[in-house]
C-alpha cells in the first residue's frame, strides 16, 4: 500500500530531488528478494526528459546484485526520523543478516506501473532502469540508471520545489558525513 | 596569499569534505589562464589513500577545457556568505564574460606544492589529478578525479571532523536545488 501524501513528480524535475546531495537509500528485488542498503555517494549526472543518476555501489553489497539481476533500482530520500534504520541498512549485509529489513523496521511498498521495491517514510523516489556500462562498474563500482518515474511526499516536496521551511521538522532529508554522523538539510537561502 | 584557518586535510579523511553532498566551485589553470564554475553535481567515488571524486561538467564550460588541457582541478566548499558569488560564476561563461572572476569577486590563491587555482573564502579544497575516461566525458559530461591533496577551513573542518554547530553560522556549506535556490547544512544527527 501506498504511503499517505506520495505524489507524482515529472520527470523534468526529478533532478531537484536529489540536487542537494542528500544521502539515499538504495533498492532492489530479483526473484521475489528485496533489499535496501544506505549510500551517500549518489548524484545527478543529467536533468530534462532523461535524467540519469549515479550511485557507487560496492562489489560486496547484495543490493548491487539485486539491481545486476533485475536491471532496474530505486533511490529514495531518507528523513531525519529515519536516522537509526539508515544508519542500519547501511551497517548490516543482508549476505551476513537475512533479516535486515525486518530487523531496521523497513517496510516496503511499490508505485503504480514499477515492481521496485520503494522504503516507506521516505520523502523522495526515483525509480530508475540500470544503463550497464562495465568498466565504470569493475574499476570504479560506479552505476548509472536513468531515473523513469519519480514521487515525492507531497508535504516537502511539490510543483518542483522543496518545501523543508514550513513542513515538519522531521521531514527533512540527511546529510551523511561518516560514522553515524549526518546533518540535516538546513535553512533555505535565495542566491 | 593563502587565507587564514588554511589546513592540510589527510587523504584518507578528504571525502568528509564532500560526503554530505555541499554545492562546489570547480576550478582549473592552463598556459595562465584560471577560472571557476559551480557545480552541484560532485560526489565522492572512493575513500581511503587514493581518494576519488566524479564531477559532471557541460562540453560549453571553459572550466572544462583547461581542466583536459592541465590535467588537474579543485573542488572547493562555498559558504553561506559565498551564495552570490556561486550563483554568478555558475551562470556566467568566461567564454562571454571574461572577467567574471573579477566581476563576482572571485579571489584564487594556491595552496603549497599545487599550481591549481583556488577560491578563497570556501571551507574546503579537494586538489584532483584528472583520470581520463574518454567514454565517460563524451557521453556523460562525467569527469573523474584523484584526490591528490585536501584542505580545510580548521574553524570549522578539523581532525576528519566538521564542526558546523560550534563554528559562526556564516561559514556553513550551501546544497542547491534550482534556479538560486539553496538550503544551508542544518543541525547535526548522530545515528
């Protein structure tokens, strides 16, 4: 079942979702399997009618394995009240703990149209069809997937534009430093 | 004349830099000619003693080409105070503009042992050996780095640490969105 408040984003405008550098969780299923590990190494490569990101992925995670299998992943914004279950989808291996997701209190759900699993709770998903380029994959653990459908909570997120200022508090996206210390997207400021 | 509070950052702690996703300034040197773009698009691609960043930078940028021409760049953390001048150099092209440094108040120093140009006032600096990854720069606009030396803004970045909350307000690193619109680095989260 669908979260309260997911709202569809066009995909011209999909970029601004993840332009602020926050940090993402990652998912995938293959065969029935789902998973979701952490990453802060995830951006925009391109905007417009085909915007693409990218995320590193590394050669150990199941989630990577899940997206190799599948062709297809999501990225999604995790929140300040999800702080403890980032930090433990981003610790634990579901290789090493099948449980993982039952364990970090994640709770999946899928858009209409997508069998991608997306993590409730958060406030932006960018569902996204993996474009194979090997040699990034082998030497750098870099993925590119071009983003083809995107949703936001529409609390924070609408008519393209955030909205942290006068949403609750704890809806605000989170800034991974390292080691379980993040900050949280911070005050607006008009350039 | 290097600015005050200038402080060498290990290799293996310079991806703390750019983990929480901030806006940066890119810049590059050729045959002495410097200039300076913005971008949002810069992550972090690998840690440890042979860091890596990616950085997405458009075929019209003359940044670019003096980045191919040298073979080096910095990344570099604007602040608060800094939204004007990154706005500015982000949409003017030196290529129209030549003088949009002195136009946006741009002002470069180099750090010891580099010849790569720097911005003064940031908090952080990532001076990066280009990786030429010719499938990746023509069809993506992706470039790839090799952190060859880092430097902070110890008021604020110091011991692998940053310390936004402790520091004065003005210093605290930017996170565009779109169209000027920026959200500061907020409040800090253990997890």
């Amino acid at each position: 079942m669908q979260p309260e408040h997911f709202s569809a984003v066009p995909l011209d405008k999909s970029y601004r979702l993840l332009n602020h550098g926050p940090t993402v969780l990652v998912s995938a299923n293959h065969g029935g399997i789902s998973n979701v590990m952490a990453a802060a190494w995830a951006c925009v490569l391109d905007f417009g009618q085909s915007p693409k990101v990218t995320v590193v992925l590394d050669k150990a995670t199941y989630t990577r394995e899940l997206l190799m299998a599948s062709g297809e992943f999501a990225l999604q914004l995790p929140i300040k009240a999800m702080v403890s279950l980032t930090v433990g989808v981003g610790s634990d291996s579901a290789k090493e703990v099948p449980d993982k997701l039952t364990k970090h209190g994640v709770q999946l759900f899928t858009a209409p149209g997508s069998s991608v699993p997306l993590v409730a709770g958060c406030v932006g998903w960018l569902i996204c069809k993996w474009i194979p380029e090997p040699h990034n994959e082998q030497t750098y653990d870099l993925f590119i997937g071009e983003v083809v459908a995107a949703w936001a909570d529409e609390r924070v997120f609408r008519e393209g534009r955030w909205y942290f200022e006068s949403a609750p508090d704890e809806l605000r996206t989170i800034h991974h430093v390292a080691g379980g210390k993040f900050y949280a997207t911070g005050e607006p400021i008009q350039g």
